[in-house]
DNA sequence: TTGTTGGATGAAAACGTTTGCGCTCTTCCG
DNA sequence: CGGAAGAGCGCAAACGTTTTCATCCAACAA
C-alpha cells in the first residue's frame, strides 16, 4: 500500500524530466507528441494522480469553493446544495459543504476552516442578521480575505452581493391570501426572529394585515427560537393555548411546519376546518398530506445556481458591486389547506 | 486584499524564525513562554491563518475524509451526511460531501477527485453492486490506495468493509406484515434491481411469499430502473394498469413512494381501501400524510456513525477485516397505510 | 575550572507541483 | 552559408508549512 506515484517517480519511468512529465500530463507548455505518449504510458502504468495540494499551492487557487448552509436535512437548503454543485462544475470546481446547524458559532468555525484550505470563495447563508454579531468573522473572513457571497439571508450592514428571495412580498400574498378568505385573526409561527429572512417575512405578514385594516396583534407572532421540528413543535402548542385561538396560521420554515403539524395533531384540530395553514417551502410530501399543504414556495434552484455564478464572475476579477442584492420571486402554492371554508358566525 | 499574511510574515514581525514561529502557533516543540507570547501577539494582527494546504502537505495527512451519497435531496442519505460529519468532528476531522446522483461515472470521478486531493480515506454509497463494473475504481481506489468503507450498500467481490441494514430480514418483515393483513397480490417497485440494497429487499419478499406458500409472480416486481420521484411514479402507473391490480405496494425508495403516491392520486385509488401501502425510509411528513404511512425505518444515523468510526480505525493503522459486514436493523413502523381492512370476497 | 546537561532557537531540507529561464537542436529564410 | 526563429526539454526556484539537526547559552555537578 507504499505511497501514491509522484511526478518525479512517472519522469523517471518516461526517461524525462519532472518538468517535462508535468508538461504533458498537465496540459500546460510544449511536448513533443512521442514524449506526451511515453509519459501518459507511465503515468498509467504507475496509477499517478497528480496531488491536487501540491497543484494548489503553486496555483494559488484550488478550485475549489465552500458552501455554509443552515441545516442539510432541510429540503430548502438540500436543494440549494444540489443547484450550486451542478452550477459549480460548469467551472471545473468542487464544492465542499457544511452545516453550520443554524449556530454562529459553527458557522464562523466552518468559515475559518475553508479559509485555512484556501478555497477561492465561499457561499454562505448566514446564521445572524447584524455585521454585529460576527464583526470579527466579515473582518477576517467574510469580505476580508475571502470572495463572498451570502444565499437566502441578508446581513445588515455587510456590504457583500447577496441572493435571497422576495420574503416581504411573499409573506404579504400569502397573508392577503388568508384575508381574502374571511380570516382576520391570523398566526404566524417564525424562525429566529433575528434572521434577516424572518424578518422579512414578518413585515410583509404586517403590512398585508395593516392595508386591509387589521390590527397588528403582537401576540399571534411566536418566535420559535429555533429553526427545527421541535421547535416548531412547541412554539404552535404555546400559540393554540392563548385564550382566543387564530382562525388561520402561517409557518414560516419547513421543518417548523412538520412540528406545526404535530402540535395540531395532538390538539385534535382539523385543517382547514378549525385552523388553516400556510407552510414555506414546498417539499414532495406536501401534495400528499392529509390536507394538502399550501405553501410560499422559494426559488431554491434559481438562488443557488445565481449565488453560484456572481461568485465565479468575482473570481475571475470581474468586480461585482458588494452592495448588490439579487431578489428572487416567491409563489404562492394554493391547496386545500387554507381552502374556502363556511364560516360560522364568530 | 493583497496575500493572506504566512508563517514568515509573522516570524518577521515577532523576530523570530520561522520555525519558532510555527512551533509557537503549532504547539509543537518547545517554545519560551515570551516568545510565544510575541509570536501570538504578531499572529493575530496580521491576521493570519495557517495554510492548511501546506500543512497538510508535510504532514502527508489531511485531516479529511470524502463522502460519497447517492442524493443529497433523498432525506435517508441527508441524515447519514449528518450523521458522519457528526462522528467525523470527534476526531477534528473534516468531510467532503460529494453527490453522485446515483451514476457510476459521477461517482468514480468524485473518488478520483478525492483521491487528487489526498483525503485520508472515504466512505461510499456504491453505485454498482458488481466490482465488474468498477473493477478500475476498485483496483484504482477504493482499496486500492485509499482507505475505504461502503455504506447502505454493499458490492459483491470487494474486500471491503461494510455499513448495511438488513434488507432482507425488513423486507421480509414488511411483506409477512401484509400477508397477515390478508394480502395475496403484492406488488413491489424497486429501485434499481442491480443494486445490492434492492436485490436484498427483493429476496427478502421473496422468502416471506414463499414461506407462506404464495407464488412469487415476477410480474408484481417493477424495476424503476432509477431512483427518483418521477421513475417511482412511472413505474407505479405501470404496474396498476396491469390487469388484475395488486392489493397492496411495498415501494422500497424513499423518493419513489413519493411518485407511487403521485400515480394512486392520479388513478384516483384509496389507501389502505383499494390499495395497501408500505414505504422505506421514515420521512418527518410521513405521519402527515392522507394515510399516515407504514414504512421500513433504517438506523440511518446509526449507520453514518458507525461508518465514520470504521473509517477512523482504519486511518489510526488499525487493521480492519476487509471482509467486515456490519449489518443493523431496521424496524417496520406502522401506520394506517397499511391498515387492517374489510375484505369483500376476493 | 571544566565538562555535562538540556532548553530554546535557527538553518535548511523536505513535501509535489508549476513555471521562468536558458540551453540545444532543427528548420527555414535570405 | 549565416543567422533567426522557435520547438523541445532540463534546471532550479518557488509555494508555506513541518521537522531534523546543529548550535548556542545558561545552569549545574564534579
């Protein structure tokens, strides 16, 4: 199992120089045709793979990009891994990607560590909204050394191109939706509220309320202080215990909605019949559910191959404005849970 | 945004070599308290960061493992991914998640790529089943010079250690559950037959059916040929236009029982009534569902970490039998999918 | 005083590529 | 025939670390 072939061990074989057997392995300089082929038999003959590190170094640049997401196992962010890694390899680059479990600090740790690897840029969706809370981190890292480019959350202050999708004028349709069907006591259960993205949302929740001359009601919005199953889990039950229960509800993240779910569940409460139900991203399941799910459905592909390109046009110094914020459109995906429905007098 | 700050900037600053230097920042060797001091101090202004690259370089290690999934979006292997990484970190390691959109090219190229970048082994879900197929890749790659343990599938003639559940001993599990309910006519819709998770869940149908003296009737098992939403579907239809229409579905994907379903909404069919359901994998909507669904849970996470510790053994020069099958069980979940039901006279 | 430790440091060699430079040799033009 | 052009190739210097080895110096025992 003795060590990989080098370059020195094929040019020995091929009765040439390193150089020369780089030249012709590589692709780079003049090779006469007899020597390219003496020096490929050898390089086959060895099993060479020529070490990507050692290339790296003299390159200055490994080809190579890294990807921070939220949590892999939420569909959204799967699917904009899959739509940045087809988008990549157009450009011959590999993508690594890591999980920051929705923590600032894993997120910085991950940041730090593609840094050490010296990938040419990074793609990240960030876990904190303000410059604030990782002012070392846009220092150091983010926009200090390393070519960036945040996916699906802004952060305030931070002048780095950014690609996310209209939240405000989403959670506004889909809150007018609700209106338009008779509901005026409206839920919404959110992420972090911290996250630029909720944010987002919970304004154009506000405002689509505020046009149709409903009052805002601060205690229909529940933080659910964490992007997960469980989360969404408990923050519904705290929701459906106050006194005068919504008539309707928008969840704003996809895995808050399954523990939504869960909570409705136990409480025995029928969709739409008795509460309504908006979720945000659109997952294979949720034709199938036992109210199909209407949901705010978010441009996951588009985003990623999008991030993806301003990122290889700021690799090839092309300069890109840091101050560009690329809005994608959100969809409204009616089904019957939030259908028309006869309203009893309330 | 000149060049990141090196070793030797920062020896130069502190006034000291390079060596003391990375002895300093390094922790190895011996340093004086005050130089080190110095070096740290010099460190942190120029902002530096070790050139991991490099590192590695000397050390002829990595520090890092590749991981290879079929698809990122299908959530059993997202939990996996998780799963590793998890394990992974205890040991400072990294991974590099590649996605090989189930096709063999894809895949060996990944390993290639890998292997280029001097990983210090990987963990693979095969794409064949037959070292035939891959007997470069074997010869090449995996096993050839790179620490390697299969995951979720195993492939016939490689000596090398493997991470399954038990497919057989599920499969049969979930169909004996179905013959008890009553069912004679059960269909199957595999992914792809060649691979060796899917030759294993047919065996072990096969073996149920036999044991209760049902004939096997090659006609009920349909290759999807691949493993996705839209094949699942395709393959669905196909088998309900048969003549004489089984009386309940095992579908043995978690991304085909999406387009099973798909193809029994669109033929209007009622689950259990006219139709009995069973799935594979667990999903977080499944019990959401119209029918809340029945399926076979794998040890996903517990394969993932198992998975990593091999592969870590084997880094640290521990042998590990090549032949070393680790199979885990999975547990049949039921839900009303497959529900008892009133039979009419059959 | 002298010899012996041993801790702290620096010089320099690796790791495996890519690449600038210079050398040789052929070819071709005037 | 003289000389320019240029293709083909090798030497050696990088890239930024880690590590071996030697050196220096203080401390200490004899």
């Amino acid at each position: 199992m003795g060590p990989l072939a080098t370059l020195g061990d094929v040019a020995q074989r091929a009765g040439t120089s390193v150089a020369t057997a780089g030249r012709a392995l590589g692709g780079y300089g003049k090779v006469a045709a007899a020597t390219r082929d003496r020096v490929v038999a050898a390089a086959r003959q060895l099993n060479y793979h020529p070490n990507a590190l050692a290339r790296s170094m003299k390159q200055r640049s490994t080809f190579t990009i890294g990807l921070i997401v939220g949590n892999i196992c939420n569909s959204f962010f799967a699917r904009i891994v899959r739509a940045v890694e087809t988008a990549i390899m157009r450009y011959d680059c590999k993508v690594i990607v890591c999980d920051s479990d929705e923590s600032v600090e894993n997120e910085l740790d991950h940041a730090r560590t593609l840094l050490e690897h010296r990938v040419d840029g990074i793609i990240v969706s960030p876990t904190a909204s303000e410059t604030g809370e990782l002012s070392r981190a846009t220092k150091e890292i983010y926009g200090g050394r390393m070519l960036t480019v945040f996916i699906d959350r802004a952060v305030k202050g931070a002048r780095i191109p950014t690609v996310v999708s209209d939240n405000v004028a989403a959670a506004h349709e889909a809150t007018t939706h609700f209106i338009e069907l008779g509901h005026k006591r409206i839920g919404a259960i959110v992420g972090r509220k911290a996250l630029d993205s909720m944010t987002g949302r919970i304004e154009g929740y506000r405002r689509a309320l505020l046009e149709r001359h409903i009052t805002f009601d601060e205690s229909l919005v529940v933080d659910a202080v964490d992007v997960g199953v469980e989360a969404g889990y408990h923050a519904t039950k705290k929701l459906l215990e106050r006194n005068h229960r919504p008539t309707a509800l928008i969840v704003m993240n996809n895995l808050l909605v399954i523990g939504a779910l869960n909570a409705l569940k136990e409480k025995g409460l029928m969709i739409p019949g008795d509460i309504a139900l908006i979720g945000w991203d659109d997952f294979d399941a949720a034709p199938h559910l036992q109210k199909p799910l209407t949901v705010v459905e978010q441009p996951a592909d588009a985003m990623g191959s999008i991030a993806a390109e301003q990122l290889m046009k700021m690799r090839s110094k092309e300069t890109v404005d840091p101050s560009l914020h690329i809005v994608l459109k959100s969809t409204l995906i009616i089904r019957e849970s939030s259908e028309k429905r006869i309203w009893k007098k309330s």
